[in-house]
C-alpha cells in the first residue's frame, strides 16, 4: 500500500484579459477499490463561486464562474489519498454470460458504443476479430486486446493533439495514455467487450524515495468489463497498482477532461499543466 499526495497546477493564460470565463474541473479523487481519500482541496487563483457534484459517470465535478477581467486562471488541486494493488476478481466470464447480462445494463450497453475518439479503422476492427478467435474468456481476450495495442504503440508525446482520434494514432502508432487509451478502448468495444475511458495520475518512479517530489502526470488507463470491473494500464503494458491513482471515468477523454472552459474578452488561450507527486509512505 502507498500514500500519495497529488498537486495537479493547470489553468489558462490569456492574450488578452477576459472579461468573465465559466468552467469546470475533474482533478478531485474519490474512494473506491483500490483507493482511500484522506484529503482533497481545490484552489483558485481568481476570485469565483463555485459549486460541486457528481456527474453522469459519478465524476466529482467542481464548476466556477469568475466574472472579473482577469489575464490568467489558475486552478491547483492538492490530495493525499492511500492506494493498494487491486484485487483481481476471481473466476471468468464466458461470451455467452455476458451476451446475456448486455441487453439489461444501460451502463454496459453504452460501453460498448464507440465515440469519434474510440471509432477503430480496418486494422483495429481485424485485430479485434483475431484476438477474439483465439478463443480465450471475456477477460483473457480484453487483456490481450490492451497487451497487443500497448506493445504495437510508442509513447511519443507531440505527435497527437487533445482531438486525435484512434484511427490517427494507431495508423501512427504512437501517441501518448490518452490516444493508447482510445486505441484500445476502440479494439474492445470491436471485440464485443465493454469498456470504459479512466482518468487519474500516476507515480511514475517506484523508488523514489518517501518524501521525495517527483514530476508526476495526469494519466489514462482503461477498465473493461469481465463480471466485474477490471482496470489494465496498457500505456505501461500493467495491471492497476498502488502507483495509480483514479479521478473518473467515461466513454472517452470528452467526459473526464481536469479542467475545461468557456471564456468572453479575449482572442486566445494557452494551457498549462504540471503534477507533482510525494509518496508519503
């Protein structure tokens, strides 16, 4: 098991004040399997009303609203929370289980309807039927599928954008969580298995030492359905461990955006992003 303390930094820069922006952040863990949150805060640098709830996927969202002219939005966001490695639910599921089980769960049905971001190509949708036809279970096939997509990708940030598809990346194959995360997430779904886009962060140095700030990353994973929840980390070809920490999930990278905005006044805006990450023990 590990403590962590997450400060995730993000925000906008403007060209020109804005006169007022309206937003909504996704930075603010929860407890589930795997996870315990001790603390979580959210600052602003602008004066704004704010207000929190849980949204479709049961993503804590925090919306603010700041009404003055102001040059820069900043939003950190600070939580300690205790991780452990998540138990891998025994027994497995059979195609015919789950055939059975789809038609009565909205949740499993819209997990296995593909997105712009998700939709696969012909390559995707030839692996999806040559992974199936080895003939393995639910859950042997679906971590196969991740294994296959995470080994055939290079992590190679700049080459995508926010907005890149699936079909973009795999024909590059390379990308960064996010698109790895589509491409397989498009692979599953193709392969009749249910599945699901997770946002959160991930410790990236396991011996770095208690204490120590590390630079962090806000990170991407996917969960597929087996008779149970199941989370696969194929950027990193490994199962969700007490490194990984989940903010949310969706269909894709459109419903658990951190932070995402509207604003009036100016012609323009840059992003910018920074994690940093402690392992308190």
């Amino acid at each position: 098991m590990s403590r962590l303390r997450i400060v995730h930094r993000t925000g906008f820069r403007y060209e020109r004040p804005a006169t007022a922006s309206y937003n909504e952040a996704r930075m603010h863990p929860h407890t589930r399997e795997g996870q315990f949150v001790i603390d979580t805060a959210l600052e602003i640098s602008a004066a704004a009303g704010r207000s929190t709830y849980s949204d479709y996927w049961g993503t804590t969202v925090s919306t603010f609203e700041v009404l003055t002219p102001h040059e820069e939005l900043s939003v950190r966001a600070t939580s300690v929370v205790d991780t452990r490695p998540h138990q891998v639910p025994a027994g497995a599921m059979g195609w015919a289980e789950l055939a059975g089980r789809v038609p009565f769960s909205i949740t499993l049905t819209e997990c296995l309807e593909q997105t712009t971001a998700t939709a696969p190509d012909a390559e995707m949708l030839d692996l999806a039927a040559r992974v199936r036809g080895e003939g393995g279970d639910v859950g042997a096939t679906a971590r196969a599928i991740c294994e296959a997509v995470g080994a055939a990708m290079d992590y190679r940030p700049g080459v995508t954008g926010v907005h890149s598809t699936a079909q973009e990346s795999w024909r590059a194959r390379s990308g960064v969580c996010q698109d790895i995360a589509h491409v397989s997430l498009g692979v599953l779904r193709a392969a009749g298995i249910p599945a699901r886009y997770v946002s959160g962060y991930l410790h990236p140095d396991r011996e770095a030492p208690v204490g120590a700030p590390v630079v962090g990353e806000s990170h991407a994973w996917i969960e597929w359905f087996a008779g149970a929840w199941r989370g696969y980390d194929p950027t990193n070809l490994t199962d969700i461990g007490d490194l990984h920490v989940y903010v949310g999930h969706g269909r894709d990278y459109s419903d658990v955006p951190p932070l995402r905005g509207v604003y009036a006044g100016s012609s323009g805006s840059e992003m910018f992003v920074s994690v940093e990450v402690t392992r308190l023990s």
